[in-house]
C-alpha cells in the first residue's frame, strides 16, 4: 500500500501503540497477555532498536518490535517480534512493511534469529511470518491457559542468509 511510512518507534507514539496493542490482545488470537501494559514496562522489556511504527500521514497504524530470547550471551543475536496492525488496516500490507523493516535492520544490528509465537487460529499472522522466511519450528501444546481455555502456540524462526553466526 502505498503512503505507508515505517519509521522509528518514540516514546510519543506509545498512546497509538498502546490502543493498538489492546486491540490485538482484545481479539483474543494475538497473545496471552490480558492488557497492554505502560509505556515503562514495555519499554524495558523490548530491545532499544529494532522498534518501529507503520504510518499514514502522522497516525500510527501499526508497529513491530523486538524482545530479547535471553539474557544470556551465547543469545546474544536471537530476539522475539511482537507485531501488531490496527484492526482497520489489515489486509493493506502494513504487517508486510513492518516485518521487512524489521528483518532488514535487525540484521543490520547483528540479529542471526528471530523467533515468533503464533496461536494456531492467527492464519493471517502465520501467513505473514511464512511469506517472510519464517518456518515452523515447534508445537507447544496447551503451553498456556486464557480464559478458562488452554491454548497452543506455533514456533517459527527465520535465519538470517546475511549475520555470520
């Protein structure tokens, strides 16, 4: 979709990343986390780099970010993404933009692996990580319980051809 900017996160566009993020946790297919958290916890589990918002104009209409897998230093150049578009521009491309961004810069940073969890019933998610390079690596079953249901969580990965690891 053209007319679409993707630019680095700022702590300014929290508001809409915020109101974002709750709408994916709202659907009930994006993540067992129950409600966005505050600018300063999210902050601290997220890596400093690597985080962007998809734009139109100056509203932010989605965004992407990565998480440390571990502190550990033999981890050093593997994080998770968090992903998320807002509900009225799905479809349009954006989580293609993002993920792209994402990948390209992380790799930039040294990044020889990403990792994802996806809830099974996410297709569009699971499509995006796939048409990005993403393989399924793992099946964790029943791994978490939401609402009074457990839920099953997909592992993909994507290896970087570009980071010597």
């Amino acid at each position: 979709m053209s007319g679409i900017n993707v630019i680095p996160m700022q702590e300014k566009d929290w508001n809409a990343v915020k109101t974002i993020y709750q709408a994916g946790i709202d659907s009930g297919n994006a993540t067992f986390q129950t409600s966005a958290p505050e600018w300063s916890e999210w902050d601290k589990d997220h890596i400093d780099i690597c985080r962007y918002v998809a734009c139109i104009d100056d509203q932010v209409i989605g965004w992407v970010a990565l998480s440390p897998y571990s502190s550990r230093h033999a981890y050093r150049g593997v994080a998770e993404i968090s992903i998320y578009v807002s509900p009225q521009h799905h479809q349009l491309g954006v989580g293609k933009q993002l993920l792209s961004t994402v990948i390209n810069e992380s790799e930039k940073a040294g990044y020889w692996t990403l990792l994802s969890g996806i809830f099974p019933e996410n297709l569009a998610s699971l499509r995006l990580h796939h048409n990005q390079g993403f393989r399924k690596v793992g099946h964790r079953e029943k791994v978490g319980e939401m609402d009074g249901k457990w839920r099953d969580v997909i592992i993909l990965e994507r290896r970087s051809q570009k980071v010597n690891y």
